[in-house]
C-alpha cells in the first residue's frame, strides 16, 4: 500500500499533477548518514546527515559527493575514477570495509541509518582520508613494474 501511494505521489509529480503533502512525504527517502569526522585537532566524532536520497545517486560514493556539495563543504573523503579501478575511495561503510562507489546505499542501510568510517588499519590525515605513506612504502618494495635486462623498469604497456 505504501509503496502504491509512494508510486502514485512520484508518478503525479513528474506529470505536474498537484499532489497532496501527506501524498509528497512517502516520495521523500531521507537516509541518516553517520559520517565520522576528524580535523587533527579536536577529539574525533561522528555527525550525522539527513540525505534525501532521491536526490543523489543510488551508491554510497554519490551520497558523500552530494553532502559535500549541499550540505557541509568541509567534508573530506578521497575518489577518482567511480568505477571501483582505483581503490581511492575504500573506507569502512556499514562494518566493511569496501569502496563507496561499489556499495549501494540500500545495501549499506540499516535501519535508515548508513555508517561511514575510515579504513581501520591505517592512520588518519583528515575525516574519511587515511594516511597511504606506508601503503605507497610497501607497494614500492615489491617492484610492481616490469624490469629491463640493464635494471632499469619501463612503463611501456606490454
């Protein structure tokens, strides 16, 4: 019943039909988002956002670019290439740990509530951006490149 009156509200919406508030209020989705911050300065906390998800994308990635550019600028989380390549935007979302352009709010929801933390296992710089100095240390050590007879590593693609 509640997702036919949703259904209708968001159906007579986009026809410009005049739809009743009470009607309106099942088409909102808002979503708390449990975000934990963390300036170096003062002791670290969670705040909370109250996102209308329907307003932004379906992944969790969509609703932190959303808060940043709506809500609190001040936000700090990293991301590139939205396709789940480059591991820019891993952090713990919902007790895993997992990239925030791969996990969908609905998946990451409990309760209406999504839960958003750094990595674990890493040092914090700023909110949601761990420290990478020893991950980039230990990526270095393994050599991940091709070597040329002379010792030298080429970065042409092969």
């Amino acid at each position: 019943m509640l997702r036919q009156v949703a259904n209708t509200a968001m159906s007579a919406a986009r026809m410009g039909s005049p739809v009743s508030v009470a009607t309106r209020a099942f088409a909102v989705k808002k979503t708390n988002f449990e975000i934990y911050r963390w300036s170096g300065e003062a002791e670290p906390r969670v705040q909370n956002y109250k996102v209308d998800t329907t307003e932004c994308g379906p992944m969790v990635l969509d609703a932190l670019i959303h808060i940043k550019n709506t809500i609190d600028p001040t936000l700090t989380f990293r991301r590139s290439c939205r396709e789940g390549i480059c591991g820019s935007c891993a952090m713990n979302i919902a007790g895993t740990n997992t990239l925030a352009c791969l996990r969908s709010i609905k998946d990451a929801s409990i309760r209406n509530n999504v839960r958003i933390y750094p990595l674990p296992h890493m040092p914090i710089l700023k909110d949601l951006i761990p420290d990478m100095t020893n991950f980039y240390k230990q990526h270095a050590s393994i050599s991940p490149w091709l070597e040329l007879g002379d010792g030298t590593h080429s970065h042409a693609p092969f």
